[in-house]
C-alpha cells in the first residue's frame, strides 16, 4: 500500500528505516559561531571524549610532507596491521582496521546480524550498537546496568537466545566510565556467543583481553586512535579478531576503508608513544581533579571513571537547560535524557585551564 505522504521513490525505501531516527552527534563548534558568548576559536569542547592536547607534532609534519594523496591505500591494510601487531603484541592475522572504531562495529554487525537476529547491549552504553543493529534490521536486547553502573551477568545470560548473534559491551563503559570485572567478561566469553568488546578507552585504564585474543574463538576486541592518540578527525580505530572473522571482515569491508592519511598518523604516532602517554597520563590526573570538584558541587553526582570523561547525575535542576547554559558562555557538554540516564550530564577531560572555567561557570551560572 502506498503512503499518501510520501513520493513513489520514497514507498521503496525500507519501511523499518523511515522512522529511523540516527545518532544524536555532537555540535561542531563552526555551527555554533555567532550563537555564543565566545568566538568559536574559544569554545571549550568537552562533549566528544576527544584528546585536548592533540595527536603527535610528528603527524602533522609527516602529513605536511606526503607526497602521494593522488594513490589509493593499500586494500589489504598490510603496514597498517603489521605496525598494530607491533603496538598489541597480536598477530597482522588477527587485526583489521577501519575508518574510526565506529566503522568496525558496523561491520561487524553487518557480519553477523540478519533481520530479526539479537543483539545484547547493557544500557546505558554507547549509542553506535543500537545504531548500526538496527541498520541491520536487528533487535536489540537491553540489559538495565544497576544504580552504580554495573553490568548484570546473570540477566545478560538469561537473555541469550538462539537468536543472539552478539554480546556488544564497552571496557570501560562509555558514557559511565564503569569496568566490566575480568570475570564478568571471562563468564560472558564462556557462554560461546560472540563478544564484541569495545576497549576504546584501554589506554587511560590499562585493562585489557588483548592476552586472550587468541585463546577464545568468540572475543572480537575493538580499539581506536582517536583518543589516546588525538586522532578522532583522522578516522582510524582496529579490531583484534579470530582470524577466520578477520578474514570475513575484510572481505565484505569497503575498499580502501583507511585512508592514506591514517596509515602516515598511526606511523609517527606509533614512534611517538611516550610523548602521547605523557598527555594519558595528564588527562589520568586531571579527570581525579575533574572529579573531586565536581563533588564540591552540592547539586551534582559525579561517577568514578576509568576513561577520559565523567558522567554526572544533576539532582537538582535540569540536565538540557544546563547543558545550553554552558553552550552559551562556550562550554561543549553532552547531556542525556532517557529513562536510564534522566537528567545527566557527561564531560570529558580537558586541559586544567578547561577545567577551571568548566568548575566557575558551573558555580556561577546556578
Ligand atoms: C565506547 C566507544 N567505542 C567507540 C567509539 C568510536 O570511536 P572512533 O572515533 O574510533 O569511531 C567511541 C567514541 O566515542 C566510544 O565511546
């Protein structure tokens, strides 16, 4: 039947995605020129979890210097994967990589999920699984994490079916900052059913299952540059997977999925480890300082975290209206506000000076 609203070439679009509604993603400062009290050079961006002492002084000179954009990248990420080798201690076999870390859960799923297929995720979490399972045509299993944000394993496994296709969990969590215990994951991993588990924020808590990628059949480990390397504009992130995934992934992948620009950025920052960890570390020290003023703040709950942002439950007051409060003096925060997460706020770590004009004009807008 024909929809009256809607052109013929729209009736052939599919129906379970013309009430799709996308990803919320965050505001790009250049939209926000002119609308601010600040110019847009000025803005204060703590809404992405990106790295605000950016990627390697190497990056940027080799880039300067490249002299073959007019060439296609490898197809078969062959330097890529062997310089990742290098920096997780696991084979080229097992790794892929992708156009950012969101491009691999894509792929994955599209792997494993046809329509009707279950994915499990533990809410609240990280909005690309939701997304892309549905892309799929997918259903997606919630699993509600407690009041301190802890994953159920037991309701997990009650909700596998034989329709489940994937366990979709983020170490830590984004946008709680919470760990899942090592035993939860080893439980998990032991129920057979593929793992996808998303360390993207590894380097600023150092836990990880890359020992194990070998052992479990079942473990699909996804990383990214765009954090701890301050390579999110970049667009490249990596999996470690069996290999006979591995193989799968990289034939149903788009060609040339990483662009030549990311290869020349994982290189220099790959000999460049020491200088970016010293600034993993900076942020370590800065989000203790994040959290501790946050506390100060009678109308704030802040959550302990392992990554490079802090959720933060407002108790009094409301999550959106601050939210653009603090857009207008030029401070960036994501907010959220859904059944789980109703009148949050999560902000990522910036510099100290962020920091103090993140904590004044907290205190004096209120
Ligand atoms: C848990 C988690 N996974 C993956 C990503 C995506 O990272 P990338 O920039 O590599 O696509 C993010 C980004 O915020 C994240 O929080």
């Amino acid at each position: 039947m024909t929809n009256p609203d809607s052109s013929p070439e729209q009736d052939k679009i599919r129906p379970d995605l013309t009430a799709f509604v996308g990803y919320s993603a965050h505001t790009s400062p250049e939209t926000l020129d002119g609308k601010v009290e600040v110019p847009a050079e000025y803005i204060i961006k703590l809404d992405a979890n990106e790295n605000p002492y950016g990627c390697s002084p190497r990056v940027n000179q080799a880039l300067a210097q490249y002299p073959n954009l007019h060439i296609y990248p490898d197809n078969g990420q062959t330097r890529l994967r062997e310089l990742l080798a290098g920096y997780t201690g696991v084979h080229a076999r097992h790794i892929v990589t992708g156009g950012g870390s969101n491009q691999l859960i894509d792929l994955v799923l599209r792997l494993f999920i046809s329509p009707g297929d279950e994915v499990i995720s533990c809410e609240p979490t990280f909005g690309i699984y939701s997304f892309s399972t549905k892309l799929c045509a997918g259903s997606l299993v919630e699993i509600p994490q407690d009041e301190n944000f802890t994953v159920n394993t037991r309701d997990i496994k009650a909700a596998i079916t034989k329709r489940t296709k994937v366990i979709c969990l983020a170490n830590p969590n984004n946008p709680t900052g919470t760990i899942v215990p090592r035993p939860t994951l080893l439980e998990l991993l032991d129920t057979g059913v593929p793992l996808l588990l998303d360390e993207a924020y590894y380097e600023f808590c150092g836990e990880t299952l890359t020992p194990l990628v070998g052992t479990y059949k079942n473990l699909m480990l996804l990383r990214t540059f765009s954090k701890w390397a301050g390579l999110a504009g970049l667009r490249i992130g990596y999996g470690l997977f069996p290999p006979k995934i591995a193989d799968y992934l990289m034939k149903i992948k788009m060609p040339y999925n990483v662009n030549v620009a990311a290869l020349v950025a994982v290189q220099e920052s790959l000999k460049d480890i020491d200088y970016l960890m010293s600034h993993v570390r900076a942020i370590i020290t800065e989000r203790t300082r994040v959290f501790e003023e946050l506390k100060q703040i009678p109308w704030l709950k802040p959550f302990p975290s392992q990554a490079n942002f802090i959720l933060c439950q407002i108790l009094k007051g409301d999550a959106t209206e601050l939210r653009l409060k603090l857009q207008k003096k030029g401070i960036l925060v994501r907010y959220f506000d859904y059944p789980r997460l109703r009148n949050f706020i999560r902000v990522s770590i910036g510099k100290p000076e962020h920091t103090d004009v993140f904590i004044k004009t907290l205190r004096e807008i209120t």
